[in-house]
C-alpha cells in the first residue's frame, strides 16, 4: 500500500499546501481519500481525473471534502466521461457539496455510498473499518487494510478511548494534530494535540506516525517533537508529495525527513 499526501493543512489552504486528501493506491487501485479544499490541482500531478476508482470520506467539513465538486466536474463534463466514480461517506457528509450544482447536472458522475461510521464494507482490494469519533460533525476513524498492511486515519476527532483500537498495529497511524501541547478548552473535546496524537500511537502500537491537519502557521518541527514525547518511532508531518510506502521502511523514513515541512 503506498499514501501519497496531497495536502494536511487544518482548515483552509495556505499558499504552500493544500488542506487534508490522501492518495491510496493498492494492487493498481487508487482510493481518494478526503478531497479537501485545493487538493484537486495536487491530484492532477500524479493522474489524470479518470484515474481515481474510487473515494472515501471521513467527514463532512470542506476541508476535508469541498473538492469532491470540481473533481466530479472534471470527469462528469468532460468530452468521453469515465464511469461514475463511487464516493463512500458518512450519511449527509457529502449533501452541501452535491447541491453546489443543480442535481442533473453531475448525476451520471458519481455513486453515493453512504456510510454509518462504526460500518465495515469493501472498497476495491481495501477493507474499510470505521469508527465514530468525537467531532463538530458525526467523523468516520478510518482503518484500511491489505493483506500486506494496515494504514489508520482519525479524520477529525478528539482525545476517545477508540483511537488507540483504530490504530492497533497500523503500519502507517495517520492522525490529526491541529494543536501542538494544548487545544483551547471550547474546541478540546473535538480535536487533538500532536501530544496526545504520539500517545495514542504509542498506546496503539503503531509502526510509524504521521502528523496531520495541523492549524496554518504550525511550525512541523514543534508538532514532531511534541509527538516524540511519547512515541519513539518514526514520525513524520504531512506535506504535498510526502510518499509513504507501508511495508517500505527505508523509504518511507528517509522521505518523510526530507520532506518534513508544512
């Protein structure tokens, strides 16, 4: 299984990244994994539209899915449209992004598979398990496997004892950190610190961590030493074309150092 950061920038887009979408590619399938807002153009640098197979969506705050639209406008009004894309996601997430256009328009683009988080369905060669976790919007944790590997995703969420379940033995813990020691007492139930983000993967027993959504202006070494507190593994901070190739650890550490800038 190979991820390929496309942007991890919590909230809304800075000139340097885009917010949070994750390519995911297994066994020649590509999973688009929260297309949020300006990920579309960073997609367009590794494929054309046409060859996402597919698209997973932990929540419904655009930026973590705002640019679903211009990808499904891309292929449902191009000259020789693919097949509709299947789009997986919690039920409701994906409603206000749908009606950005009238209903007819992109209705050959797409198939909605809605999800209730706590599911578990197929998507391509992956097994999707999800879990509710703590959010301003009912959020899907999401843990994809293969049979060779095992990547976990928090989406959005605060501090929940389902965490460490989610990401028990993940080779890759993909996990939110919009804060780096403390989150503001309003918003500490609904998001994380990096902190707590390497005491859950130290918790889960994770291979590798990789720090994401953190707030614009983070400064990433901060967040990666916050992290190491608690977690003595490789750790990594989202950033546009960080690849990471579970089951390929020598790669992996030596481009997550490389690129380890937000």
């Amino acid at each position: 299984m190979q991820l390929t950061v496309l942007g991890g920038c919590g909230a809304w887009p800075t000139a340097a990244q885009a917010c949070s979408g994750y390519l995911v590619e297994y066994a020649g399938f590509r999973l688009l994994l929260d297309p949020g807002y300006a990920t579309l153009p960073r997609l367009l640098q590794h494929g054309t539209v046409d060859a996402v197979d597919a698209v997973l969506i932990s929540h419904g705050h655009p930026d973590h899915c705002a640019d679903l639209n211009p990808l499904l406008r891309a292929r449902g009004l191009s000259d020789d449209p693919p097949p509709s894309l299947p789009v997986h996601a919690p039920r409701g997430a994906v409603d206000a992004v749908l009606a950005l256009d009238k209903p007819t328009m992109l209705a050959e683009a797409y198939r909605l598979h809605e999800f209730d988080p706590g599911d578990r369905f197929g998507i391509g060669p992956f097994t999707v398990d999800t879990w509710l976790l703590p959010h301003f919007v009912p959020n899907a944790g999401i843990r994809l496997a293969t049979p060779e590997s095992v990547l976990a995703y928090t989406g959005d969420t605060g501090p929940s004892p389902d965490i460490p379940r989610l990401a028990q033995g993940a080779d890759l813990f993909l996990s939110e950190a919009t804060y780096v020691h403390q989150v503001p007492t309003a918003d500490a139930p609904y998001l994380l610190t990096a902190r707590l983000a390497g005491q859950y993967a130290h918790q889960a027993g994770a291979a590798r961590l990789m720090l994401t959504h953190l707030w614009p202006g983070t400064d990433p070494a901060t967040a990666r030493e916050a992290a190491a507190e608690a977690f003595e593994h490789s750790i990594g901070v989202a950033a546009p074309g960080l690849v990471a190739d579970l089951g390929d650890t020598v790669r992996t550490l030596d481009r997550v150092d490389r690129h380890d800038t937000g």
